[in-house]
C-alpha cells in the first residue's frame, strides 16, 4: 500500500473520532509542555541567580564565620569572625582592593507613627565601592563618621517608601532601638537578591552599631556578621582568596578545620548552578512521566480501535492486504496521534514560558534542543507504543476477524 494512501486513511479514521483522539494526545500535549516549560523556568532561574550575584558588586569575595560543615551542624551562627581580620586583610593582603566588614541586625525603626522592624548594617566608608552600591542623595558613611561614633544613618530606597512616603528623608531624625540617628544619605536602587530587597536596609557607622546597638559578644573583638573583599581584578580573585585563608589560618591558630568560609561570586555561582541544574533535571523527570502515561494512553486507545475494527481488518486482508499493510496502517495512526499531541504541546509550552517571562523576573528563553527532544521523545513513544496493537491487527486471521464481527 502506498503510504500517502496509508496517511490519508489514518487522518480519516482520527478525525472520525475527534472526542476519542483529543482525549488521546492529552497526554502528549502536558508531557511536552511541561518538559519544555521547566526546562525553560529552570534555564531562567539559573540566568536569574547569576544576574543577582553579579550585583552584588565586581571581583566580590565574602567571608563568612564558620566552615560550611560546622553551619550544617547548628542552626547557631558561629562567632569566629572579628574586626581586626578585616583590618589584617586590609593590610596584609596585597590582592585586595577594598575591605568592608560588616554587622547585621534586625532592629526597631521608629519615625513618627511608624514602627517597622528593618535589616540594619553596620559598616565603614569602603562599603559602597566593595559592593559596588551608589549613593542617590547625600553622602555615605564617612572615615570620621566610623572614627567618632556619629549616629548617622544612609537609608535605601524601600525604606523612603516604607517609613516616609512622600517626604524628604534627608536631615530627618528617626530611631533605632531608642537610639536618634540622622539620615544624611539615600542609596541608589539596587534590586532584590534571590528574593530580597537590597533596598530595604539603613547603613550606620560600624562603630556605633558594635558599641551602642548590638554589642561585642566575641572576648577578641568586634564580632562581624561577615566580611565583603573585592580584589583588585577579576584574574587576582584565586590568589586574594588563597591569601585571605592562609592568613586567617594562621591569625586563628587553625590546624585541623577552618572556622571561617571564603566564597567568590564564581563559587556561589557554580553552587546555585549545581542546584538548580538538579532541580531542572528533576522537574523535567517528573513531567516527562506525562510522556509515558500519554504513551500507555495511546496503546490503550490503539488497542481499542483493533478490537471495533476486526470487521475492517478481515476484509481488508480478505480482498489483498497484507500484514505489512495492516502494520503500517496502525502504526501511521498512532505516530499521528502522538506527534500532533507533541506539536500542540510544544506550542502550549512555548507560550507558558512567554507567559513566565513576561510575569515574572526569570529571564525564561526557548530551548531548542528541549523541543527537539520533546516533539522526538514523544513520536518514539507513540511508535514504541503504536507496535503492540498493531502487530495484533497485522497477524489477526482474516477468516476469524470476520466471524468475530
């Protein structure tokens, strides 16, 4: 039989049962849009993550207390960290430009009949270049600011909007825990980091906020939440961060474990992209499994329109055709069902992922190699599928297919 005829006789015999085909392909249509749409959100949220790390300001490194085991240990954070190894690797460290220890609390804003609680930081004047964080209005924090313990405070753009609308900040006064401060600067929009604003923080003199807010609760010093470290360019990150540890090492008496973390943004991109390849993997796991139900759909469906159509197929091997003819007419029909379900599911993936990207801050774009390997996945599968019901209609007996029917 000639295949064209074949095609043509298939198409006749789906559209003579849309309800039942529709029904069929189903399958195929959410197994394929869902592999394409994951892969898509899961190629987005990577590109996402990336962006947010490069905000966080050129040639970073971040020092943190503890080592990555001792933080899976306890929900505790450890106190290893002080600022007098900020100042050591300010001078002793020939790699690193720029230094910005840091102390973050939680704290009590209060301005006029606004009480809010906002993420407080208190650090020196090297912030803004190691973090590559701009001031809009005013001024930042100052050598002399640091040196005399003035409360003064730079706030960021959420917190304009949060505590004081429409007016002016600048000059105003407004209070942390009870404690006066004057706002003398307004950072520029920096955007979120995985999730959290940027701009939803009050900078404040380092030393005001050791001696008067949170306290010294190390016996060595003015305990840090962490250190930020810019080195002098992108090709001296390897070696500012081999310094760095071999000098903290040798300052905390370390001989077995380090008590601190040093990470890169390249690092932490290379973890963020472990992660969230796995879970891309793991979503287009679980969709494609849609495939494989789509594909048992299919043979269920196959397997049904043999058993109406034993009428068909005993006159059709009665008047010539062979068990080649009857073969190919079956699988042609289940070929059909599954490539029109991936072509429609491939269109309905492809607009979820607009949809997302329009939505959403993902940078979500279409995966070519994805849609080729759903449309083909889900044609294999109706083909793997398609053989058993149509061997089963190509080896019936023409003369027991009639008295059947």
């Amino acid at each position: 039989m000639d295949i064209v005829e074949s095609v043509k006789m298939a198409g006749a015999t789906l559209i003579a049962n849309r309800l039942r085909s529709s029904l069929t392909m189903l399958g195929m249509i959410i197994g394929n849009a869902s592999v394409i749409s994951m892969i898509a959100v899961g190629q987005g949220a990577e590109k996402y993550a990336a962006g947010q790390f490069e905000s966080l300001g050129p040639n970073s490194l971040f020092i943190v207390p503890g080592s990555d085991r001792a933080r899976r240990r306890t929900f505790e954070v450890p106190k290893t960290l002080v600022l007098a190894d900020a100042e050591a690797i300010r001078t002793q460290v020939p790699t690193v430009q720029g230094v910005a220890p840091q102390i973050q609390e939680q704290l009590s804003v209060v301005y006029g009949n606004v009480n809010t609680s906002i993420s407080v930081t208190g650090t020196d004047e090297n912030y803004a270049a190691v973090r590559d964080h701009d001031v809009a209005q005013g001024r930042f924090i100052t050598a002399l600011d640091v040196k005399r313990g003035n409360p003064i405070a730079v706030i960021g753009s959420d917190v304009v909007d949060k505590v004081f609308g429409s007016t002016n900040p600048l000059g105003k006064q407004l209070r942390l825990n009870n404690l006066s401060f004057q706002i003398v600067g307004i950072m520029e929009t920096k955007g979120s980091f995985l999730g959290s604003s940027q701009d939803d923080v009050i900078f404040i003199p380092l030393s005001v906020m050791a001696d008067r807010l949170s306290g010294s609760t190390s016996p060595f010093g003015t305990q840090l939440t962490f250190i930020s470290v810019s080195a002098r360019n992108q090709a001296s990150i390897p070696a500012a961060q081999f310094q760095i540890r071999n000098l903290l090492r040798l300052r905390h008496k370390i001989i077995d474990e380090d008590d601190f973390t040093v990470r890169s943004q390249k690092q932490a991109l290379e973890i963020i992209g472990n992660v969230s390849g796995a879970l891309t993997v793991m979503l287009a796991a679980i969709a494609s499994i849609s495939l494989l139900v789509g594909g048992i759909g299919i043979m269920n469906i196959m397997l049904v329109s043999v058993t109406e159509r034993i009428q068909e197929i005993g006159l059709r091997k009665a008047i010539g055709a062979s068990q080649q003819d009857i073969l190919v007419q079956f699988m042609i029909e289940a070929i059909i069902l599954s490539a029109a379900g991936g072509l429609i599911g491939t269109a309905v993936g492809v607009g979820g992922t607009l949809v997302v990207g329009a939505f959403t801050p993902l940078e979500t774009g279409i995966s070519i190699p994805a849609v080729v390997m759903a449309v083909s996945v889900s044609g294999g599968i109706g083909l793997f599928f398609g053989v058993v019901p149509a061997r089963r209609a190509a080896r019936m007996d023409p003369i027991v297919a009639l008295r059947s029917a």
